[in-house]
C-alpha cells in the first residue's frame, strides 16, 4: 500500500480496486507523501487533477496515514453531511470555540454588521484611489479592520508591521500545515522528548504565535479590566462572568486572534483573486472565484472517529478524508473558462452552496455567512469604479497568496472623475476619508 493508491470507480454497484502500477507512485516508507508535498507548490496541480481517474474517491497512503480524497460533489455531500458526526476530530479541541464563535457569525448576527462593512469598505475605495500601486494592502486592512472591530470592539489602528506579523502567521500556519513528521506518522509524537528533535522548531513557532497574539490582545485585555473597553465579543461573550465560556483568558485570546486571523486572510485572499480574474477577465463573480483558482487547495483532513460504511466501501476508524477541492472544481463544463453564469442556478445568496472552500456539514466556516457579505459588496464597488490591467508579466495560476508585498503585477486606475469624486464624497460621508490618507508605515 505503501507505493499503490486505490481507486473507486464512479458506479455505487461495481468496486473493483484500482492501482498504480508499481514504481508510479512514492516509496514504500513514505507512500505518497512526496507527491502530495509536490502538490502544494504545483500551480498546475497535476497529480490531485489525475486522481479523478480512479474515480469518485481515491484512498492514498501518506507517511503511516490512510487518506481518502473525495473527488466529486456527489461523495463530498454525502460524507460530508451523511457521516459528519464520524468526521470529528477531539471534539473536546473544537467544540467550544467553534460553539461561541458560532453565536457571533451567525446569520441573524451578521445582520448587525452591515453598516461596518459599509464603513470599512468606503474606506478601502478611497485607499485604491490615494494609494493605488498599494492595492494588496488594502485589502488585507479592510478583511482586518471588519472583523478587529466585531471581536474586539474598536476600528484598527495597527501599523502595517503590526498587520504583517498577523498575516506572517497566517502564510506560516498554511504552508507548515501537514509538514511536521508526526503529522503523517503519529506514532513518533509517543516518542521520549529528547528523540523528537523537531520540537524545538514548533515551539519556536508557538513562543512567536504567542508574542504576535499577545501583542494585539494585552491592551484588549487591561481595557476589560479597567471597564473603559467598548461592546465587544472579547468584553461581553469572551470574559463576561455571566456568560457559558469555559475557557482561561489565553484560550479566549486564542479565539479571538483565530478569529481576526482567519477572517481577514480569506478575504484578503479572495480579493486577491478577483483582481487576477479582472486580469484575465475585464469583460466579467463571488463562488466562480473560488471554483476557479481555490484558495485552499488541499485542507486538513477529517479524521474518522470510527468505522465509516459508504457504498460497499468500510473505511476505518482513524481513516482521514480530504476534499480534493482541485478535482471538485474543475467537475463543470469547460472548467477553465471563467464563467459566473454557471452559478445561476436558483442558489445566488448562498455563497457555500455547491462550493467546498467553506468545508461542509457541520465542519462549515462559522464565518462563511460574513464573508459572502464582505465579498459581494467589495467585489461589486471594485468592479464597478476600477480598472484593472497587467502591470509586468504574470502566470494566472501562479497567485502568490501568502505574499505580503505585491503578489502579482496590477495597474489601478479609476473609471472617471466621476468615480473618484463619488469615492471621495462616500468617505467624508461616513467618516473614514482622512484614515485613508494615513500611512500606515508611519504608526
């Protein structure tokens, strides 16, 4: 098993196994763990793209793991929702946070935070039109600013350091997710201390995420305990005394960074897209974005809590099941042609439907409901006032996502003076215009 991957074919009633002939595929230590590493930095992504020929599923052996790529809509559904209660990993880990996290996205929340949105947004216009040749860092300030304010209470005011450490643990977290040794052979992690020399590398990792964290977190903090601190998720949910959160004070940091890290990197990210689809695409957006180049190419896996039968097919407990958002994506007519009328389809105010980047079942992005809003109201003001055109050579597929200077080369322009005095007018409107001349290298 260790060089061979195991296909499932299309049909539910016939299930012949599939494999690799031998020597195409890894080595019998590592199965294919060199492949899927490949496969991380391929823009291509060649070798997920050829494991839709074994069909709907395709089961590989990583390190000492047995992973289970789904690789059509139908099973991502089915397992996703039909099995989600077996997809759990330690639930006493996740439970919690995601249980009050939940309580802030959800859709009668997100409500609330419309006219935020709105705020931070006419702020970012008015920073592509001062500042246009700064244009990714508009965004990654904007998708910050939107959720700093609903966990922690206050509009930004971080210097573009502070901002670039926050967005440096987010570039470390996806490119080391799945690069530890334990990760692919856990049995090692019951190794004595001092035959794991890897661990100093991730605490190294774990002292520095600690420092960022607590260097945006401790004036939240003394701000709470003096009562001078304004409504907030922090304030009122994280450390109320009458509320039902069960964890210490740096479980509740570690929550709210989560939070402010997560949301403001996708949407960064996303945004990012949609600029490279107005590259390749000025003629034409929110799902067909992320079918066309996903974010997250390969996510963690969920781990099976227990034995899991699925069409003839027993998987066992500790199996780990990964959507092959590549493959997922691509399962469409001309897949390579950006096209959003595809999601015409009765389903246009639900951003997660039919689309995997947000996960699925109960494992869904909390704040999914956030970022479809956040989405629609900044790619439709993009479009709407900007052009933009190639600034320098660039390969479309190549994204550059984790950057945090230029990922790729673009030339900003506004549409008309009448964009830009329209731009200027909303800013002063709301308040937000004189933010945007400040250069955030000077705080």
């Amino acid at each position: 098993m260790g060089h061979h991957l195991q296909g499932i074919p299309r049909s539910p009633r016939v299930h012949p196994p599939y494999a690799l002939q031998t020597g195409d595929e890894g080595v019998s230590l590592f199965g294919n763990l060199l492949k899927l590493k490949d496969a991380r930095s391929d823009p291509d992504q060649k070798w997920l793209r050829g494991l839709v020929r074994y069909g709907e599923m395709a089961t590989a052996r990583v390190g000492s793991k047995t992973i289970v790529f789904l690789n059509s809509k139908r099973v991502v559904g089915v397992v996703s929702h039909g099995h989600s209660r077996s997809l759990l990993m330690t639930q006493e880990k996740w439970a919690e946070p995601r249980r009050i996290m939940h309580t802030l996205l959800s859709g009668t929340a997100v409500k609330q935070y419309g006219e935020w949105l709105e705020t931070e947004s006419a702020q970012m216009l008015a920073e592509y039109l001062l500042k246009p040749a700064l244009w990714y860092r508009h965004h990654y300030r904007y998708a910050n600013s939107v959720v700093h304010r609903i966990a922690l209470g206050e509009r930004l005011a971080k210097s573009t350091k502070d901002l670039e450490d926050l967005q440096s643990l987010v570039t470390v977290f996806v490119t080391t997710t799945g690069s530890s040794v334990v990760d692919w052979f856990p049995a090692l992690a019951r190794l004595p201390r001092w035959l794991q020399p890897w661990q100093a590398h991730w605490e190294k990792l774990d002292r520095w995420n600690y420092d960022v964290y607590r260097s945006w977190w401790a004036l939240v903090l003394e701000q709470i305990r003096r009562g001078t601190a304004p409504p907030s998720f922090a304030r009122d949910t994280l450390l109320h005394g009458d509320t039902k959160y069960t964890g210490s004070d740096d479980d509740a940091m570690y929550v709210a960074m989560q939070l402010i890290e997560a949301g403001s990197d996708t949407t960064r990210e996303a945004l990012h897209i949609m600029i490279m689809a107005a590259l390749e695409h000025p003629a034409v957006f929110a799902r067909e974005l992320l079918r066309w180049r996903p974010i997250f190419v390969i996510t963690p896996d969920h781990v099976a809590s227990q034995d899991i039968e699925f069409e003839g097919y027993r998987f066992p407990e500790v199996t780990g099941f990964v959507i092959n958002a590549v493959v997922v994506g691509d399962e469409c007519d001309s897949p390579e042609t950006f096209g959003p009328d595809r999601w015409m389809d009765g389903h246009e105010t639900d951003i997660a439907h039919g689309l995997w980047q947000f996960r699925g079942g109960r494992r869904i992005c909390v704040g999914y409901r956030l970022a479809q809003r956040s989405m629609f109201i900044n790619i439709a003001r993009l479009v709407q006032c900007f052009d933009f055109k190639p600034n320098g050579p660039y390969n479309s597929r190549i994204l550059s996502l984790e950057a945090t200077d230029e990922p790729f080369p673009v030339k900003v322009s506004v549409r008309s003076q009448a964009y830009a005095e329209l731009i200027c007018a909303e800013a002063e409107r709301l308040g937000v215009l004189e933010d945007a001349k400040i250069s955030r290298d000077e705080l």
